[in-house]
C-alpha cells in the first residue's frame, strides 16, 4: 500500500564528520547523536556507531533513536566499570553480558534496554556465534504490570468531558465559519458591524491572527469588530486551542482504539468518491503502525449522530481553518488533528513530535495529554484509554490476536478481577498457552570439537547424561531430540542442514492433520526457529545458499525414519 499524501520518504541516518550521525525522523527533522560522548574507547564507540546507523534507517521517530542512544549510553559506562574494559565489540564477553543482564532485569526499563542493546549487538557479525551470542539472544520475558482499564463508569466521564468540551468548540467555529462565509458572499452591507466582522474573521483564516501594533497588541478596530483582545473573542472563533484538540484525541482514541502516536500522525481522511445512494460519506482513515512501518486503512461512516464516520466529519469540520493555514504556509503538512498554540512565537517543543507551521500545530504529543489530564483531573487518559476500548471489544485492534490476549487482555488487573468467578481455569489454560515457548537447548559452538561426535542434526558432547542413554555408552534418543539437549553444539558446519529440515517441516505442516505434526515435529520446528532468531536472518540465508545433496539425503532419511542413532 503506498503511503499516504503528507508522509515523507523513509528516514535516512547520516555519519558526519568524527562520531556523529544525525537522524531525520519521517517528517524531515534532524536530530544528532555523538557516540563520543560515550564511556567507551573510540573502537568501541566507533562500532556501537555503525550499528547504531544500520538499525536506525527504518526508524521514524527521533524518540525511537533517542531511546536506544540512552540504553548505548547506559551499557557503554557498565562496561568502563569492568575489571578489564572491552576495547571493542568482539572484546565483549559473555561474562560481561550475563552481570548485565543480572544488573537490568529487574525492572521493565531494564529489561527493555537489555532487550535493545542486545538486539543490536547481534547485528554485528563478530558476535555472531559462540558464548556471547548465547547470552545476547536470551529470552527477556516481559515482568508482570500492575496496569488496568478505566471502569466502564469512569471511562464514560472521561468521554462525556471529552464530548462537552470538543462539542462547544465545534459549535464555535461553526457558528463563525457560517458568518465568515456570508461575508464572503458579500450579503453585508460594507462598513457594518456585520460587515466589519467578516473581514476580522476572514484575516483570522488567512494569517492565524490579527493585525498587531508593534507593542503586540490588537490593532483597535480589530477588537471593536470580534469584541475584545482576548483569545476567546479573536482567533478561537476559527481555531481549536491546544486542550479542545487534546479532547478530540481523546475521542478519536475512544472512537477507533488509536493510540496516541497514531493519532498525532494521522493524515486527514478523505470521503470516497462514490458516497453511495443514501448520499452518506465513508472516509478511508489511514493508520501508521509505527513497528514495521505500515499502513493500514479504517473504513467509517457517517451514518448517524455517534457513527465513527460523524466524528471524522466534526472533527474535518472543526480543524479545517488550521489545517488549510498549515497548507499555506507549510505545503505537505498533512495532519487531521490541527490546533492554533496561544503562544506562536516559541519554538515547537523537540521533545514532542508536533509539526509546527506558524501558529499552528499539528498533532498532538505526550505533555497534551498530561496536562488535559490534570485540569479535568483524570489523569492522562491515552494509555488507559486504548487499553479499555481494545479490552472491551474483546477483539484485535491493529495488532495480533497474540498481541491482543498476551498484551491488553491477559495483563488487566480489572478484567482479572472481573474474569475470576466465571472463567478462572479459562484464563489459567490462556495464560499457560501464551507463556508456552520451545526453546533451543542445544549450545552455539564457534567450531567443531575433534573430540565430539556428529550426528544428523549437531555435534554431541557426551551421550552419558543424555535424554535416553544405552548401555554401550551411546544415545538412543532420536536425532531431532538432540537440538533439545544440552549436551548438543551447533556451528556454523550445521546450518544448512538445519536451514534444509526447517524448509521440510514447514512443508510437512501444511500436509499432515495437525494434531499429527503438533505432536511429532512441532517441537523440533520451534527449535529451528528459534536457532533462525540467535543466528539471525543474514547468516540464515546464506547457509541457505551451501545446502548440499548429502544435507538434502540425511534429512530426508531422517524425516522417513530411514536413519536411526
């Protein structure tokens, strides 16, 4: 699908001159990031830096570069505090890596920033096999939250004060936007009180404002025409201010499950051109999902007063003085939700990701939803919000259902609460089915051992304490249990042939009844699959590419039960 009118070309990640690169976000902001700043010596900084350049280009947002630069931040100084500091990359040890891990989770920030910086550690192809690839690819489960839904009653307050407030703005621009185009028409006598009003209005919609004198205030006969010098009485006839935009956010986040990221981002939907016979509009509201970097389309339909097509149709309505300002003085700026700041002459905000074009903002950032939150005393109602509209649904809203159940369902103290009298075994076999993963047991090995013996899947170690030992000292367990044995290693030699029995056992699912593959090869196919994740997806396909006929035999002969320990 191509993106949507107003979204710029995917960011590119610069290097500049020493150990600086600067990112630009989707919207053609530039930020920079001087890894000389790290505690690090300039190999290390030097290599985090390349990494650090490699991921980031299908960043969009300085946020995400901003997050992870900390986590490098906070990794590059636990490693100045080892006995003896890595150099560089391949210096790094698994020691190392594992006291950091010991050091991090125990908190969901430092899980996420173990679960960062690890990630990007294995890009580098030194650290590709062996024991710190083992501990860089741990699993890092997410820890219990203590998050929860709104209950239905408070949710209801916090949407019906997002509806009063956004509703008496509408109806405000509404009510001048009808003058506005009288006079445009010309149905005022000139020099009228009337007359005079339209043309304070009509320069309101062209520049954000009212001609000033240099000491900043409203020329006079502006404030006699609108009624005074406040904001109330000049640009809000035409304009949204920052906390009427914020409870629209609220209702968009209510209507359609957004999220806040989204709804600042969200291009203005467009009608399709064929409205139907009933003559109702359906708008095509585009969703970015920032992971992946797609876009997914929301068909809604004016049908009705609380119709989600009606809100898009007030909301159009309501910011289109804003946006068409925005368009004026910034061509590509496209957002819906487009608001008039009370103080055009600061900066837009670096920590915020609003587009700014004059007086006018576009979008809507963390710090709005903050602040909507102290003055109505609800607290900042985004997070909480989407969570109660996508648990109450009892449906995926732009993700998983994995996502849906494991995420927003699952986690809810309210619905647990609510749940346990009437589904508690339900939820227990939920929750054992998402926590349920098989995992590689087998170890990573950067060469072959003279002294291990090869099998059809590894190399093993020792048969002795093995799943099934045999009295001649060998294992009887079948071959593709060895990559579930702790006493297995894995080295590159292996990866065709595992690539091969991956290939064929993905091939066998789509052939047997399911309960048949479930019970004989699902396991070893998870096993596979999680060897593609440590390795990685380079080094996965090019064992793709050495893939010999004896690979191709011995799995084959594997798989018919033609090849026995």
């Amino acid at each position: 699908m191509l993106p949507p009118a107003g979204y710029s070309t995917p960011p590119v990640l610069e290097p500049l001159a020493g150990l600086v690169v600067h990112h630009r976000d989707r919207d053609g902001r530039q930020r920079d990031f001087d890894f000389s700043a790290l505690a690090a010596p300039e190999p290390l900084q030097r290599s985090l830096a390349a990494l650090f350049a490699a991921r980031s280009r299908g960043w969009g947002a300085h946020e995400t570069a901003d997050l992870m630069f900390r986590h490098l931040r906070v990794f590059s100084a636990f490693l100045a505090r080892r006995a003896r500091p890595p150099r560089d990359v391949d210096e790094i040890s698994a020691a190392s890596v594992k006291a950091w891990w010991e050091q991090e989770k125990h908190t969901p920030s430092g899980r996420g920033a173990f679960r960062n910086v690890a990630g990007l550690l294995r890009d580098d192809p030194r650290l590709r096999s062996g024991p710190v690839l083992e501990e860089l690819a741990r699993r890092v489960p997410v820890l219990p939250t203590n998050v929860e839904s709104y209950a239905p009653e408070e949710f209801d307050r916090i949407r019906a004060q997002a509806r009063r407030t956004f509703r008496a703005a509408l109806l405000r621009i509404e009510e001048n936007a009808e003058h506005l185009e009288r006079w445009r028409r010309g149905e005022f006598e000139a020099g009228s009180p009337s007359w005079a009003l339209g043309e304070s209005l009509d320069r309101l919609a062209r520049t954000g404002d009212v001609p000033r004198y240099r000491n900043g205030e409203p020329r006079h006969r502006y404030v006699r025409a609108l009624g005074g010098p406040t904001a109330e009485t000049t640009w809000k006839r035409l304009f949204l201010d920052r906390m009427e935009a914020t409870a629209l956010g609220v209702l968009l986040m209510a209507q359609f499950a957004l999220n806040l990221s989204v709804i600042n981002e969200m291009p203005t939907p467009r009608a399709t051109p064929d409205p139907g016979l009933d003559g109702r509009p359906t708008y095509r509201v585009q969703v970015r999902k920032h992971r992946g970097g797609r876009f997914e389309t929301v068909n809604a339909t004016d049908s009705g007063a609380d119709s989600p097509g009606r809100l898009i149709t007030q909301a159009l309505l309501a910011t289109r003085f804003a946006r068409a300002l925005a368009e004026d003085l910034v061509p590509g700026t496209d957002r819906l939700v487009a608001w008039r700041t009370y103080y055009p002459q600061r900066a837009a905000s670096v920590t915020e990701r609003r587009l700014a074009a004059g007086p006018v903002r576009l979008g809507l950032g963390s710090g709005d939803g903050v602040r909507w939150g102290k003055q109505t005393g609800s607290g900042s109602p985004f997070a909480r919000g989407r969570r109660t509209v996508v648990v109450e649904r009892r449906e995926p809203s732009q993700h998983t259902l994995d996502t849906h159940e494991r995420r927003y369902v699952l986690p809810d103290q309210r619905v647990q609460r609510e749940a346990a009298p009437v589904v508690a075994a339900g939820a227990a076999a939920a929750v054992e089915h998402a926590r349920r993963r098989v995992e590689l047991t087998a170890r990573l090995a950067a060469e072959r051992q003279p002294e291990h013996r090869e099998t059809a899947t590894a190399d093993c170690s020792g048969a002795g304490n093995g799943p099934a030992p045999l009295p001649d000292g060998r294992c009887g367990a079948s071959f593709l249990i060895c990559l579930g044995c702790e006493n297995a290693r894995v080295h590159a030699d292996h990866h065709p042939r595992l690539v091969y029995l991956h290939q064929a056992l993905g091939n066998a699912h789509s052939a047997l009844p399911g309960p048949t593959w479930e019970r004989d090869w699902s396991d070893a196919h998870a096993r596979l699959d999680d060897l593609k994740s440590k390795v990685g997806e380079g080094a996965w396909a090019g064992a793709r590419g050495r893939i010999t006929a004896a690979d191709r035999e011995i799995v084959d002969d594997l798989l018919n039960g033609d090849l026995n320990p």
